[in-house]
C-alpha cells in the first residue's frame, strides 16, 4: 500500500496550521503556524502552504513524498449534510461553500486551504473532517430549538455543535484511561479553552452539547457570552442603537471573560483574583457557575454519568477551575481529591477520590491526531 503519513491543515483566515504524523506508531514528525496570511510576505494561502511545504522539504518531509497517505482538513460547519469524514471531490467543495452562510468566517477559509492543497497534489486523497460531525447524533428533542419549524428548516435553525474531533477523541480517551469499552461509559466533556463546550456522550454517541447554531452558545468563554436570553438582541437594537454586526462583534469578541473582567487568558484573571480584583473574581464566578450548571443538566440528560472529563487549554491547566466546577457535588456522587487534581502533568489521569462514584479525568486533547486517524482510516478503508 501507500505512505503512512497525514497532513493536517487547518486553514483559518488569517492562519494556516499544520501538522505531519506517521500513523504507523501516531508519532508527530512535524508542525507549525503560518500567521498574518495576506498581510506581509504570505500574500495569500497559496503561498502559506508553498511556505508549509518549504518548511517540511526542508526537514526531509517533503509533500512530494511517497509516503504521505493522505490530508485531513479541518471544515468547521459540515451543516446536516456531511456527518462523517468525507473524501474531498468538487462535489464536496460545493456542498461545503452551500454552508458558508452557517459559518461565515471559518468555512470560507477552510476551503480556501482544501483548494490550495488540491492543486498542490491532485493525485493525493484529500479528507475533510467536520467540528459538527460527532454531534449529529444528537436526538432532535436536543438539536432542535423550540421555534417555528418551517423558519427554522427554511433558514437551517437548529443546534449543531462544535469542538467534535475534541468531544470524540477525549470521550474514547477517557474511556480507555478507566479501562472500559467505549459503549460502557457515559461521559460529560468540558473543552475549556479560548471557546469553551460541553458535551454529553452515552456510550461513545454525543447526545447533546452545548454549542449550537453557532459556537456562541453555552458556556461562558474567553471573549464569547455564551448562553443569554435572545431578547438581549432585541434590546440591545432598540434601546441601545447597536447594529446587527455591532451585536455579532460585541457577543463574540467583547463578552464572555474579556467582557466581564478585561481579561480572557484564565492565568491572568487567576493573577489579579489573587490580588484582590473584585472583576476578576466576578467574571470567574460567572465562569464556574454556567460550568456547574451544564454538568448538572448533562448528569439529568445522561440519567448515569460515569465520567468527567476536563480538556483544553484552561481543563488541563488550571486546577482551581476544576475545584471549583464540582466542590461540593459528593450528593451527585463526584469527589475530586485536591493532590491528584493539583499534579500537573501532560498525559490523562485520574483526579477523582477512590470514593468518587464518578471518575474525575484530565485528559489532553489531541484534535490533529484524530482528524489524522479519522482521515487515515477513511483512505484505507
Ligand atoms: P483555543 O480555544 O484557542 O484552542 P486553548 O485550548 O489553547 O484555546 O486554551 C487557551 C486558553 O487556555 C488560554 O486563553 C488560557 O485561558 C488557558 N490556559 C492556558 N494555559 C493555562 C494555565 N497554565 N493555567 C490556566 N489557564 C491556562
């Protein structure tokens, strides 16, 4: 057969990262970040990947190469249409530029970045790996939105969800780290990084999440609101004389942690709450308590929940966060135990007492590797 080796792209507007793995032992042979794409010397993705594919010939990694299997692209809306990892034909690229007005700053950039890497190598299987596909297993009694139905099918109005690579990777994780089948374990995933999601997954199959429409939905995040009554809209037009684009900016770059505090980076709200800032402390109490009640809620939807699993840049990270997210919750059988929980360490692990009837993981993310898998898999099946 051919090589063994993926290349994830993951183009956004501005950006163009990359990563090269050998799946025959998962290793990482290489990676990196194209930024200010259009701005200086990268006059456009074309010229990004060129600069990639420099980059990697000059390791000895080439794109020439026999040995490169296929490329996994990250897509971040695959709509209702696309629900698995897809081989990329002209076909597809249509459908994906159908569901630009769904994601309309993320899906044009990724196309951008699959046509740059089609006429790069034409002869090379090219993978698109949805963020929304692991969601589409959610019931309608969870993606559905209590609208309208006929405005709401019209306009494509329902709950997709993001982070999917994420939510699948760490639920099949986690479940391996108890040493369990995957279609034992029912786990709630907190993805807490710059965006933040939850998700409940029964046996490996996502049953609700907690982004939607939009990745503005649900918890609180780094610069996005996250949930809020939709009258805010509304009234924020009216009476407050802000535009359509004004509202879209201001909920998606001006809330969340930076809205509340002035600061999105957890570490340095962290810093100033110690110092006595009384905005730090507010925005992280806002952040813990929407946390809270998204694990309540996905424990009632799940009915059993044998896992929580902490994720993503603030999840692996900051300790307290994950203090404070279940203090208090033995009634709903979750007891963290303060050492394991204060060991840093890069690899997935247990942070629940011997007496927690749920296990309490930190489990690393690692959404290049399994769009890699996911791409790998689908070129040799
Ligand atoms: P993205 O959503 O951009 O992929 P990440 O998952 O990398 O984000 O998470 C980035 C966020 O993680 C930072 O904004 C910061 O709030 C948080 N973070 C990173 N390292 C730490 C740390 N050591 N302690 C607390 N928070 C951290």
């Amino acid at each position: 057969m051919n090589g063994t080796r993926v290349l994830v792209l993951n183009s956004g507007s501005s950006s163009l990262k990359y990563q090269l793995l050998d799946m025959a032992d998962g290793s990482r042979l290489a990676s990196g970040l194209v930024e200010r794409i259009g701005e200086g010397p990268v006059a456009d993705h074309t010229a990004a990947l060129s600069k990639v594919s420099e980059e990697l010939a000059a390791q000895g990694l080439g794109l020439d190469s026999p040995e490169l299997a296929a490329v996994g692209h990250r897509v971040v809306h695959g709509g209702t249409r696309f629900t698995e990892p897809t081989l990329i034909t002209d076909e597809v690229v249509a459908e994906i530029e159908k569901l630009v007005p769904l994601a309309p700053l993320h899906n044009p950039a990724n196309i951008t970045g699959i046509k740059v890497a089609r006429e790069l190598r034409p002869d090379l299987p090219q993978v698109a790996v949805f963020d929304t596909a692991f969601h589409s297993t959610m019931p309608e009694s969870a993606a559905r939105y209590a609208i309208d139905t006929e405005v709401a099918d019209a306009h494509g109005v329902r709950r997709y969800g993001f982070h999917g690579t994420s939510h699948a990777y760490v639920s099949r994780a986690t479940a391996e780290l108890l040493g369990k089948d995957l279609a034992e374990v029912n786990t709630i995933v907190l993805h807490l990084g710059n965006g933040a999601s939850a998700s409940a997954v029964r046996g490996g199959v996502c049953v609700d999440t907690s982004m939607g429409l939009t990745p503005l939905e649900g918890l609180v995040m780094g610069t996005r609101s996250g949930d809020l009554d939709p009258a805010v809209v509304f009234h924020l037009a009216r009476v407050g004389g802000l535009s359509t684009d004004e509202i879209d900016a201001l909920l998606n770059k001006r809330s969340g942690l930076i809205g509340l505090c002035g600061d999105n980076d957890m570490r340095e709200i962290t810093r100033r709450m110690d110092e006595g800032d009384e905005a730090a402390r507010l925005a992280f109490e806002v952040y813990i308590h929407r946390l809270r009640k998204y694990i309540g809620a996905y424990t009632a939807v799940l009915g059993r929940v044998d896992a929580i699993a902490f994720t993503a840049g603030v999840g692996e990270n900051a300790a307290h966060v994950r203090e404070a997210a279940l203090r208090d919750l033995s009634a709903l059988g979750i007891v963290v135990d303060g050492e394991r929980n204060a060991v840093r360490g890069g690899s997935a692990r247990l942070i629940s007492a011997d007496d927690s009837r749920v296990a309490v993981a930190v489990v690393p993310t690692d959404e290049e590797l399994e769009i890699a898998n996911e791409a790998y898999a689908l070129v040799n099946a």
